[in-house]
C-alpha cells in the first residue's frame, strides 16, 4: 500500500510534509532490516497500519504552535512522528525505555528534518516534565496508562480539547476503563477512515 492512502484522507498537507511521508518507508525500510521496531510482515501495510492509524488524533483536534506532547512507547516513532509531520509548530517528546528504538526514531526524524521531535530512551515513570497532552498506541492497560501518567499534564486549555490524554486502543474497553468510562470520550476511527483496519480501533480522550 502506498501513501496515496494518506493523502486521501489528508489532502490539504503541504508538498514538504507529503514529502516526508513519502520518504517515511524508505527510511522505516532500511532501519528496520537493522534493528526490528516494526513486523516485518506489517510492512507492506505500513501507511495504513501505522501512518493512518496514528494521525488519526489529527481528525478530532489540531495542535496550535507550541503545545507540548509526550509519545510513551514510542517504538519506532508512531504515533509521534506522522503527528509531528501534521502539527509542525507544536513540540513532541517521544520517549521509549528500548534504545535501539530510540536511535531509529532519532535517524528517521534527522533524515526527515522533523525540528519538532526529541526521542528519549526513558521509562514514562522517570519523565519529570509536564505537557499538554499525553499520546500513545495501546502500550498497556488504559487505567494502568492513566496511573503512570498522573502529574504529568499541564493545568490548562489552549486547544480545542482540555489538556489530557488521547490513547489509540482497539476492541471492547468497557471493562477495561472501568470506573474511568464515564470520564472518557471515545471516538471510532471508522468514522473517519472507511478501510476495515478501522472497524474497531478507537481514540480515548481523558482530561486532567
């Protein structure tokens, strides 16, 4: 599958940044023959499973200049690096406890000339900073999520959403947001992108 998948449902991005997404498996490609961040048999879908998926946030909100985001888990750079390609004047921190995943993220964004990420090996329970929002590709439990990152969002509300949590997760979160669930506004992901990846992924929006 090609970015053409992207760009569809993008397709007001400027030349730079579709460019950028272009170069995207190239440089995923050719990293991940030398250190495994990604399936390797995922790689033939890797603009919908992991380009698409991860700007999905990108249809509920948009980050204005400055506001700061934290990626925990990271892997290999998603969802922080095709966010950071969308919102390039906000900031992002992504962070993951692996460092060979570190270095692949810090190679890619290099090459790519993404000004707006910073990749650092560290656990989410070692990060002192604060930040507007926290982000992440269903890396653990949701409630387990939230207990890591409690004091690590900034008081406040510059953007169109109260500064807080956005979680891509998939499947049946009744049970496991739990007491959380009458705090949390889901969104499905199907309402915006029409490929069948989509039936049951979600966005998880918790404020502070």
């Amino acid at each position: 599958m090609n970015p053409d998948i992207v760009f569809k449902y993008f397709p007001d991005l400027d030349a730079s940044s579709q460019e950028m997404i272009v170069r995207m498996k190239p440089l995923f490609t050719m990293w991940n023959n030398r250190i495994n961040v990604i399936s390797r048999k995922d790689m033939d879908n890797f603009y919908l499973h992991h380009v698409l998926h991860s700007m999905s946030p990108a249809k509920i909100i948009s980050f204005i200049p400055e506001t700061r985001i934290l990626d925990v888990g990271t892997g290999g750079g998603f969802p922080g690096i095709p966010l950071a390609i969308l919102f390039p004047e906000a900031e992002f921190t992504l962070l993951d406890s692996v460092g060979k995943k570190i270095r692949v993220v810090n190679e890619v964004a290099s090459e790519l000339g993404l000004g707006n990420v910073v990749a650092v090996k560290k656990r989410i329970e070692e990060e002192k900073g604060l930040y507007d929002f926290i982000i992440a590709r269903a890396v653990t439990d949701f409630k387990k999520f939230v207990s890591l990152t409690t004091g690590k969002i900034a008081s406040g509300e510059k953007n169109t959403l109260k500064n807080g949590i956005l979680y891509l997760k998939g499947g049946d979160l009744t049970g496991e947001l739990g007491p959380l669930l009458s705090k949390t506004t889901i969104w499905n992901i199907s309402d915006y992108f029409n490929e069948s990846f989509f039936e049951t992924k979600k966005i998880l929006y918790l404020p502070s």
